[in-house]
C-alpha cells in the first residue's frame, strides 16, 4: 500500500482535475460536439498527408505538397510569387494547427487511464521492494546453513575428484606415448604390403584423436598426416585392384565374340554396298545401313551389353558377400560383448547415490568417480586386448623403455599384429578391419557401381540410337518397325533392370522421346488422310467390303484388333450395302469406314507401345472431334457445295451423316474401356474426353435431326400459307404435302433405324398440324359440322392415310383433333 500522505495528495490532485471537468452528460454532448467539429477541421488536411506512404522524399508527393510551377521569378512576377509562398505558408501552419489540436483532445479525452496507469505502477514498484528484501534475507540465512553444514564434506570430495583427475592425465600420457609410435608402425606395415593393418592402425588411432585425446597441441597435425597415409594406401589399393578388374572385364564377352567397337565394325564391313574408302567415319557407315541391318547391328550391341552387365555383376556379388559376411561376423561379436556387459552390469551399482546429487563445476561427484574407474579399466583392458599373446606387456610406468615389436603376420593366417614403439601392441583381426558403417557404405557402393555399369550400357545405346536418328530415320519407320524397335528396347531395359536391381532411365528417356515423335507422326498422317477422305467425300451411301465387316465383327468379339487378312474368303465375298453392327444396320460413307480402321490402328498402337497411351489418347480425341466438326462444316454448314461441288444438301445427305455419327458414338464407349484399362488409375480423369465427345455427337445428330423438320416446316408454311377450302377433295396443297412426305420417307427410311423415322415424322406431323391450324383460324373455319368443316376433314382424312400408308408409319398416332380450335 501507498504511503497515507502520498495517497491523499494524489487523490487531491484528481478531485480538482475532475472539478475542472464538466459532468458526464454535459461531457459527452461536448465530445460529440467536439468530434464533428474535429471531423470537420480535419476534412481541411488534403488527403495526402493522411497517407501512411507520405514521405517528401518522393518527387511527386514533394511537387503536390509545394507547387513549384506557382513559383517562378522570371518575368516580373516575384510580389506574386512571395504572396503565393506566403499564402501557402500560411495554409501549412493551419494544417499543423488543426492536427496539434486534434493530437491535444485525444490525450485530454484519455486522462483518466493514463492516471490508474501511474497508481498501478506506484504500487508495483512497492510491491518489488518488499520482495527484493525478502530474497535478501534468505539468501542469507542459506549462506549461514552452508558454511555451518556443507563447506567441510564438500572439500572432501574435491580433493577425491582433484585425485581421479591426476589418474586421468596420467592415463591420458600413457596414451599419447602409444599413438606417438603410430605412423612408424604404418610405414613397417606398409613395406610389407600389410594394407588392411595398417589402414586399421590408423583408423583406431584417429578414433583415439577424436575422441580421447581431442584438443591436445602437439598432435594437431597428427590427423592431417594420417588422412595422407590413408589417401596414399587408397590409391595403392585402386591400383592394384583397378589392375585385377581391366584384366577381368578385357576378356572376350564370348568364345568367338570381339569387343563392342570391333562388332559394329565387323558388321558394317560386311555390308557390300558400302563403301569404306568413301566413308570414312563409322558412324556414317552406320547410317547407310537399312533398318533390318541397323536392327540385327542393334540386336547384337544389346546383347553383348547384357553379357557385360552380367560378368560386372558377377564380380561384384563376390565382394558383396566378402562384405555381409564380415558383417555379420561383427554382430555374432557385438552380441557376445553385449552379453558379456549385461553379466557386470552389477559391479557398477556399488556406489552410493545419495552423493549423485552433489554437483561440482557441473558434474556429478558419482559420476566424476565412476569415469575415473571406467577410464582405468578401459585403459587396461585396451593394453591386454592389443598385446600381443607371444610378448610380455610393455611397463606403463614409463615411455623410455625398450620397444616391443613383432613379426606381421602372413598373409594366410586370420590376425596381423604390429607393435608401436610406445609398448602397446596392436592386432588387426578379420573382425575390426571397418567399422559397421564403413562395411555398410561399401556394400552400397558396390551395388552404385553396378548402377553406374548399367547406366554407362544405357548412355552407350542411347548415343548409337541418336547416331542414327540425326538424318529422321527412326521418325520414318512404319508402324510394325516402330513397334519392334520399342519391343526390342523394352526387353533390353527389363533385362538390365533384371540384372542390376533398378531401372537405368536414359535409353527409356530416349524411347519416350522418339515414341512421342512417332506417335506425332502417326497422328498428323492420319489426321490428313481423314481429312483428304472429308474433302472428297460426296456424303452417298457406300457398299461395305467383307474387310471391314471382318473388323466390326472382331471388335463385336470384345477384343480391338485389327484382324488378320483372309485373302481368299475375302475376295470370294461380295460387298454388303449395309454394316451389320450386333445386330443393326448402319448405311454408311466410305470416309466412316476407314475411321473405323484408323481408330483401331489408334487402340493397337497402344497395345504395342503402352508408354504413349495417354499421348494417344490425347490424339484420338482430336481426331473424333475433328471428323464431328469437319462432318459439320460440310453437311450442315453445306460446306460440300464448293468443296465437293454437290448441288444440294439433300435430305438423304442429312440422314447418312446422321447414322454416321451414330456408328462413331456405339464405338466411344468400346474405346473409352480399351484405353481405361491400360492407364493408370491417378490419369483416369483424362477420359472425360470421351464423355465430352459422347455430349458433342449427339448434339450434332440433334442439330441434323432438327435440320429435317425445319426442311419440312418451311414447305408446310409455303403450302398451307395458300390453302383455300373449297373443292375439290383432296385438294392441291394437300396431294403435294402427300407427295413430299413420301419423298421425305423415301429418303430416310432405308437410312434410319425404325424408330428413329417414326420419331422424325413424329416432330414433322406436329409441325404439318400447328401450321394447319394457323391457316384455318386465319381462314375462320371451325370444327361446327359445316361444309367447310367436312372439306377440311376430308382433306385431313387424305393426308392421315396417305402418311400412315407409307413403310413403318402404319401405327403412328397423329392424333389430328389438334388441328381445331377449341370452342369459346
């Protein structure tokens, strides 16, 4: 609490503060007063200065804020020039004026908070004090209980962590004087070509450096030196063995095979229209082969390649189980030494852990007792271990003594042993030769050599395949030699990808890109024969060959393939005026049945090559929508008229192409499964292509449906416009409305299913009956039993029969009481 004076005098100081202050409500009338005033004086400030970007540093908000252009002194203008400067002077102070004011009402109207601010912070200040004196007084009385009760037994246990240290340096020196001798013993073994002791000599002893005798000055270029000594035994090794391996790999791949240059050479010689004198470069030789030669040269590089990788990998897999082996040799030991661990693991529970909780510069006192006696026995048990069991251990007491040495082992026996000058002994067993990680890094290795083989084979391929491509010889291949050149390549991938554990990328990178060359190719040649067919096609019903009636029936089959020919059955077969398609008949044009070959060709080529089949896809749908369009621009567009230089688009024009596009539309969903089932399930979204191509066709066959009753609504309005009822009966205009509806089902019916011409006809007699209707409310005749009506409906009686006499029309309703308007 505050202090009562202080207290009082600040309360006095806010009664007269509030005294001065008018009350609540007289208050807030002013600050609502104030504020539409502050409003209004503040809509005075131009906006600029509002902005949070205003800076005058920028030329533009510089030049807005102080118009130079007012001021110029030439001509004789400078009162007015100074009157100006003044006058906007002046209206900058009023601004700074009206935002100081507004700056001085927010700060009155937030007195009261900024008041409790202050108190608050008084009595915190209080408050801390108050603490602050309280942590004193502990403090001191914990300084008391220390000196009194803890001072003493401490000084007793830093003098025995002060003697465990000593033991440590003394250990730690005993040590050095080993790894001191280190790089002597290296050079002995390494004049009797002892690699793996010495390459484990050094790696104990820069497992030493690192970890036990880190930091020490005199061994700083210890480390650097034994890296060398490595880097020169790596290379002494790589040599002999990079000797061994050329030697091994320079064998011939076959009893009478050359190696892979002699083999293309061989096979280029042997072509007798080549002339090596001309061409020199082998390579150009290479490209004058023709493509059966080309791919038998293929062939043979291939398989040498596979008999390459296979030796490769025969090498390797020795090394690779020289490695597992020494592996698993390590964890038989690690488990013995686990095992052996756990049986002391009681010996080290003898000490007292009530001292664990007595900590002195950071670590435990049990702790500083327990390193000193595991350093001891790790330095004793290291010296028993590394001595050699024919010499007697060397004195620890001192570094000056005679050196022990011994004989390095033959390279028969299972153990090498070296003897360093400092007394210690070191033996290289098959057991400590790498560490586990090391073990575990080679065998990666070895297996990223096999990798690298395969990849090499792979780039090779690649470079002879591009070799020949340079003049677009692979891009002019036919399909069937396309599809062998990718069946071949194929194989060979699996067969590395078989050998070597994992797919090598370029030689399947370079198929993917020459399949998407072919698969252009192939597109854009079958994409202008289509459209060579549309631009000639005279939109007649063509005979079908017993050819294409043998494809729809194998696609009927279930399976998309173009069928093989049979040359005799074929030719003893007559063509058929119709396609028979499970069971209905489709009048068709010539330029539908080679669609139909060239959509197959599409879903085989996908068979054959599955790497395109999206890129396949994509091109078929262009296609069927081109054939849909350009089928449009011709028929309904009557584009045929200047390209074909057909008179007319007749009404049996409008129904073949209508049944065409019924053929393309019963096969969609055949296509759509054929390619469903080879892709794969994360690009099944691309096959709403095909439903957007299903909506296309049958907008189109609508449109086409809709072109025919709109053909027979405009004669209906020319005729009926000129009905007259009167005798005779039938009249005029109705024998002719009988005559073209007749002509009308001449033309369709032999094109359209049954029911589709009922339906036609359907939509036409309903608008051959709205256009009667309008003609004889215009002419007032009505349904009352008159003359009139009775010539009307003798009229009507004609037409009913004549239509419903005509092939498939017989049980059309017509339901003609529709003609008459209805009583008032």
């Amino acid at each position: 609490m505050l202090p009562t004076k202080i207290r009082i005098k600040r309360e006095k100081i806010h009664e007269r503060c509030k005294n001065i202050c008018p009350p609540k409500d007289t208050f807030d009338r002013t600050l609502v007063h104030t504020h539409d005033k502050s409003r209004t004086d503040l809509e005075q400030v131009p906006k600029i200065f509002m902005k949070p970007d205003f800076a005058l540093d920028d030329s533009l908000t510089f030049n807005s804020v102080l118009p130079w252009s007012h001021f110029n002194t030439a001509g004789g203008k400078g009162n007015r020039d100074a009157a100006s400067s003044k006058l906007l002077q002046e209206k900058l102070s009023h601004y700074l004026d009206i935002v100081e004011v507004n700056i001085a009402h927010q700060i009155s109207l937030r007195s009261e908070a900024f008041f409790h601010a202050m108190t608050s912070q008084h009595e915190l200040q209080d408050y801390l004090k108050k603490t602050s004196q309280a942590v004193k007084m502990l403090r001191d009385k914990i300084a008391q209980i220390d000196k009194v009760m803890c001072e003493g037994s401490l000084h007793i246990l830093r003098l025995a962590l002060t003697r465990n240290n000593c033991v440590k340096v003394y250990n730690k020196l005993k040590l050095m004087a080993t790894v001191h001798q280190t790089q002597p013993t290296v050079q002995v073994l390494l004049s009797t070509s002892e690699f793996v002791g010495a390459l484990d000599l050094i790696a104990t002893t820069q497992e030493v450096l690192q970890q036990e005798l880190q930091g020490i000055h005199s061994f700083r270029h210890l480390g650097s030196q034994l890296c060398e000594l490595e880097k020169l035994i790596d290379k002494m090794m790589i040599a002999e063995f990079s000797t061994y391996s050329h030697s091994d790999l320079n064998r011939p791949l076959e009893d009478d095979c050359q190696v892979l240059e002699e083999c293309v050479i061989n096979k280029v010689s042997q072509i007798e229209e080549i002339d090596t004198d001309v061409v020199v470069k082998l390579a150009d030789q290479m490209r004058m082969l023709n493509f059966p030669q080309w791919f038998d040269l293929l062939k043979d590089i291939f398989s040498k390649f596979t008999i390459f990788l296979q030796r490769v990998k025969a090498t390797l897999n020795i090394i690779h189980s020289v490695v597992l082996s020494v592996l698993d040799k390590n964890q038989r030991t690690r488990e013995l030494e686990e095992i052996s661990q756990q049986k002391n693991a009681a010996k080290d529970n003898s000490l007292d852990t009530e001292v664990a909780y007595l900590i002195h510069e950071g670590m435990f006192i049990s702790d500083a007792f327990s390193e000193g006696e595991l350093t001891a026995m790790t330095v004793d048990t290291a010296s028993q271990r590394n001595a050699s069991p024919n010499s007697e251990p060397c004195s620890s007491d001192s570094v000056s003594e005679p050196e022990c040495t011994t004989d390095s082992s033959s390279s028969k026996e299972q153990t090498s042993s070296s003897a360093t000058p400092g007394g210690v002994d070191i033996m290289v067993s098959e057991d400590m030769k790498l560490t586990d990680l090391e073990l575990g890094k080679l065998a990666n290795n070895i297996q990223e050599l096999l990798y690298s083989a395969s990849d090499i084979c792979h780039d090779r391929a690649v470079k002879f395949l591009m070799s020949r491509a340079k003049d677009g010889f692979l891009e002019k291949l036919n399909s069937m030699e396309f599809i062998t050149l990718s069946r071949l390549m194929e194989t060979f991938i699996l067969d590395t990808e078989q050998i070597c554990g994992r797919k090598s990328m370029s030689l399947l990178g370079a198929l993917q890109s020459q399949a998407n060359k072919f698969v252009n190719r192939f597109h854009e040649e079958r994409k202008t024969k289509l459209s060579l067919l549309l631009d000639n096609e005279r939109w007649k019903q063509a005979d079908v060959p017993a050819e294409f009636q043998d494809l729809v029936d194998s696609i009927s089959d279930g399976k998309i393939a173009l069928p093989e020919k049979k040359l005799g059955a074929t030719e003893e077969r007559k063509p058929a005026e119709v396609l028979v398609v499970e069971g209905q008949q489709y009048a068709v044009v010539g330029t539908v049945l080679l669609l139909i070959r060239i959509i197959l060709e599409y879903c085989q080529c996908v068979d054959n090559i599955p790497s395109v089949t999206t890129d396949m896809l994509t091109r078929l749908s262009d296609l069927l929508k081109y054939f849909n369009s350009r089928s449009c621009q011709l028929v309904l567009g009557a584009g045929a008229l200047q390209v074909v230089g057909l008179k007319t688009i007749t009404t049996k024009n409008l129904a073949l192409s209508s049944r065409c596009l019924q053929l393309i539309v019963h096969y969609i969903p055949v296509i759509r499964a054929h390619f469903e089932a080879r892709l794969p399930p994360k690009q099944y979204s691309m096959l709403r292509h095909f439903d957007h191509i299903t909506k296309d066709y049958h907008d189109h066959i609508a449109e086409i449906s809709a072109k025919l009753v709109a053909i027979m609504d405009s004669l209906f309005d020319k005729l009926l416009s000129k009905y007259e009822v009167k005798a005779p009966v039938p009249s005029a205009c109705f024998r002719n409305i009988c005559k073209q509806m007749a002509k009308m089902h001449e033309a369709i019916f032999d094109l359209l299913p049954e029911e589709q011409t009922q339906m036609l006809f359907l939509r036409i007699n309903a608008s051959y009956k709205l256009h009667l209707k309008k003609q004889l409310s215009h002419l007032n005749v009505i349904n009352d039993g008159g003359p009139q009506n009775g010539l009307v409906t003798a009229d009507v009686a004609f037409y009913t029969g004549n239509l419903q006499a005509l092939k498939g029309l017989k049980d059309l309703d017509l339901n003609m009481a529709e003609i008459w308007e209805q009583k008032r």
